[in-house]
C-alpha cells in the first residue's frame, strides 16, 4: 500500500497516524523517534501526497480525490513546507551542537552548562537564562545562571534552596509537567500580590516574556529550564520547542558528570587501595 502513495513503510505508519488525530509527541512515543522527526516526516508526506491540512490527508489516504487547489493555495503549501524544513534543520543543529558540547566537556559540569546556556540564549534570543534543580515539595535551587543581573544574582544567593508559589511559572510547571510560555511576567495577579520570585524575576532581573520547560529524567522532574527576554516577546511555538531540546540535553550533561565523578571517584579508592596494599 505505501508503494500506492510512494511513501515509506514509516512515513505511512506518520500519515495514518498523525491523520487518525495522533500528536507529534504520541506518535513519536510509539515509534521512538524524536517529536521534529516526526514533523521532518510530515511534511516530506505532505509534498508527496500533494496535500496541505490533516483533512486532505485523511481523504488522500482513504483513496478520495482532493478538490484542485489554485496557485495561493499551492504557494502556501510550499511556503509552510520550506518553514517546516527550516524548523526541523534548526532543531537538528541545535541537537548537534548540544551534544558536542556535552562530549567536549568531559565531565566539567559548569563549563558544559555555561556553553549550553549560552547557546540556548542565542538562538532563542533571549536575554538571560537559568537551570533550577528542583528539590521536592515546590522547592527550587539555581544551579547554572548566564547573562542575569547582578541584584537578581545576590538574591538567589541569599535564598538558596526556596519553595514557590504555586502560581509562579515554576509552581505551574511542576504541577502541570509541562512547558508554562508566560506573556509578560508582570501582567498577571500574583505579580501584583508581591510574591517574592516573582518580583525578583520581573524587577530584580527584568524579565517580562519567561518560558520553564521541565527537565525530567525517566519521568520523575529533575529541574527547569528557563529562559528570560527582557521585553514583552512571548516564545513562539517553535522557540519553545528548541529550548525543550535544551532541556533535555542539560539532564544528559547533568547524569554525565554525575557518572564521571562516580568513576573518578571509584578509581580514586581503587589506587588508594592498592597503595595500602603496598
């Protein structure tokens, strides 16, 4: 049947899929493959197919002709592919780059995530970004911090290990398990309630557009990731996407470290041992 469309036997598994109402992340669950892989493989079954809405996906592939479309319909088309394409190429580099960083840091933790921030901060554009380590019962510890200013520093210095409000973008987050893309920090209620982090996020540190992606590892939620623009220009889906692959790359860079300094350690003893012995 895939020779019938010319798609893969994969990109037939996608079609079926994704036109049946599955997401990108359900179907890359299922097939184990990355959620931009599965987009990448959209829109390739897109320019065969010569369709351009799950409608006339779902149509194609249950054998109905799509009514023909006219020149700003194909133009349209083409342009979303191109889009696609460049999202998934984006995504793909930002992987690369991410895990070269991680293997060339050999273990320096706080090289690794310098690197991966700074990165992160770049191609988000953003202004300044923060990996907290999340210490259960809505507590929060800032581990790794670029680009934040001064005041915004000495206080999170000052408090350490901290519990959230769970109306802060942080206790959102490990509430819902999920991405929390905050407009502007300083148009909701709680800013106006004095909350602590975020008054120090929006006046300390000047943040206005935020975005916390969960760091999790094997489910359970390790940490956050966020990342701050300091005037009102909320994360596209497609840049929150991106920091997501951040995220998950810094709990790798995380585990990485902690097994190297378990190594070291190990053959630390392991000489000292032997030392004895002698």
């Amino acid at each position: 049947m895939s020779s019938q469309f010319d798609l893969s036997r994969r990109e037939l598994q996608i079609a079926k899929a994704y036109a049946g109402g599955a997401t990108y992340h359900t179907i890359a669950d299922h097939l184990c493959i990355a959620p931009s892989t599965v987009r990448t493989h959209l829109a390739t079954i897109y320019r065969k197919l010569e369709v351009s809405s799950k409608l006339e996906l779902l149509a194609r592939l249950s054998g109905n002709t799509a009514p023909p479309r006219d020149q700003t319909d194909m133009t349209a088309v083409i342009s979303e592919l191109a889009l696609s394409l460049e999202e998934a190429i984006s995504r793909e580099k930002a992987l690369s780059e991410v895990l070269r960083i991680i293997g060339g840091a050999q273990g320096d933790l706080g090289s690794a995530m310098a690197s991966i921030l700074k990165y992160a901060l770049e191609l988000c554009d953003a202004e300044f970004g923060i990996l907290f380590e999340y210490r259960q019962n809505n507590r929060f510890f800032a581990r790794f911090t670029l680009g934040i200013s001064e005041a915004f520093q000495r206080w999170l210095d000052e408090q350490g290990d901290f519990s959230v409000s769970p109306a802060t973008g942080l206790g959102r987050m490990e509430a819902a398990g999920d991405v929390i893309n905050i407009f502007d920090v300083r148009s909701e209620e709680i800013y106006r309630t004095n909350d602590p982090l975020r008054y120090a996020t929006a006046v300390l540190g000047g943040a206005r557009s935020f975005v916390a992606i969960p760091m999790l590892a094997a489910d359970k939620l390790v940490g956050a990731f966020t990342i701050y623009r300091q005037t009102v220009r909320p994360f596209s889906d497609e840049t929150t996407r991106l920091a997501q692959i951040f995220a998950a790359q810094s709990v790798i860079a995380l585990e990485n470290a902690r097994l190297i300094s378990a190594l070291r350690l190990a053959q630390g003893d392991g000489r000292g041992g032997a030392a004895a012995q002698r």
